[in-house]
C-alpha cells in the first residue's frame, strides 16, 4: 500500500512536471493576459466536476463569463457532468448572478471607452470566421508542431499506454465521458480562436490526470516505486 501511494504521488509529479513546463505556462504567467485567469476557470471546472468540490463549482461559475465569453460552452458540460459539486438549481442562480454582473462590468467598461455596447458582442461572433483558418492550420506541419510544442516530449508517454487494450482501459477509462467532452469543448476553443497552441493549453487538466494514471498504472512505470 505504501509503495502504492509513493508510485501515485510520484505520478503526479511526472504530470505537474508537464503540465508547468510547457511554454505556454510560462507564457500565460508571464504576462497579464486575460487566458490566465481563464486557465484557472477551466481548471476549476474540471477539478469541480470530477471531485465534487462545490467551493470550485462557485469560484468557476463567478469568474467564468468575467473572464472570457466563450465559457459560454462550458456551461452545458458543467451542468452535465458538475452535479456532484452542485445541481442545476444551484449552478443556474450562480449563473444568472454573475451574467448580470458580468453585463454590468462590460457596461462599464464600454461606457468609460466611449465603445458602443453591440461592438463587444460583434466581436465575439466575428471569432466563427476563424473557423476555416484553424482547420487548415490543424492539418498543416506548422499546426502539429504548434500542438506538439504544448507538452512537448511527454506527448511520447502516452505511447506507452496505446500497446493494447488492456494497457490503456488502465488510465484512459477513468477519464470517461466527461474527459472526453471537455476535450472536445477545448477543441471547439481552438477552433475559434486560430491560436492552436495556447488554446490546447486548455485541456491539461485532463492531459495531466491521464498522464497521472498512465504513470501510475503502466506496468513500465514500475521504477517509479524505486527507492531515491
């Protein structure tokens, strides 16, 4: 059992490592750009959903619209699979709490800026023309080294875990549904906004949790229970 733990905690080591060494956490930390806040929403509702933590459940749903428009597409996954750490009654008042206070802050803002209300709203939708780009940036040499250069060499430990079936229902099963969709929802970000690389930073909390199991419970891993 103890070497159990020790083979965990030293797992989620191997994944933070990951996760904070990607350039584009050194990136968002950097500088004082509004994805880092909205790094830590994604994150929250992850960690909400799949923990049950309602104190994360209440700091996404607050932070979220404030943070970025398209949390709008969070909302539905959150509702779906963030019941453990809140139901709908509860997530639906968090929202309709932090929307008017969010068209209040945007008010504001566009008030002080001289800005016409409708130029905020025209420029989120002008994001769907950036639909046709990302698709061919995807499939392009330059956008699968963009996505590559997210975690980098770690991206090659998952190919442990894709020898047979037996292998990968260890640490890709627990992600379930609801790692599955949200990385689709993280897709659907970099589709819109053209930024391939530092919206697919999006998904590592479910990168992070899978490499987490991978090391965990892929049988080449066991030197990881060695003693320091």
């Amino acid at each position: 059992m103890f070497a159990l733990r020790r083979l965990a905690r030293r797992g989620a080591a191997g994944a933070l490592a990951a996760v904070l060494s990607s350039r584009w956490a050194v990136y968002l930390a950097g500088l004082p750009m509004v994805d880092s806040l909205y790094v830590l929403v994604v994150t929250l509702a992850f960690y909400a959903a799949r923990s049950g933590s309602r104190t994360a459940l209440v700091c996404c749903l607050l932070l979220g619209p404030l943070a970025k428009e398209s949390f709008v597409f969070l909302v539905p996954w959150l509702l779906v699979f963030g019941r453990a750490a809140g139901r709908w009654p509860l997530q639906l008042a968090l929202l309709a709490v932090t929307v008017a206070l969010t068209y209040a802050v945007r008010y504001w803002i566009d008030t002080q800026a001289g800005t016409p209300p409708a130029a905020s709203v025209g420029n989120a939708f002008r994001h769907f023309e950036n639909i046709g780009y990302s698709l061919r940036r995807l499939f392009s040499v330059g956008g699968v080294g963009d996505l590559f250069s997210v975690f980098g060499f770690f991206w090659l430990l998952f190919l442990l875990g894709l020898r047979n079936a037996a292998d990968w229902r260890h640490w890709l099963r627990p992600l379930g549904w609801a790692g599955g969709t949200f990385l689709l929802i993280v897709l659907l970000h970099m589709l819109l906004s053209g930024e391939l690389g530092r919206m697919a930073y999006l998904g590592s909390p479910v990168v992070a949790v899978a490499l987490a199991l991978l090391l965990t419970r892929h049988p080449l891993s066991r030197w990881l229970t060695a003693p320091y």
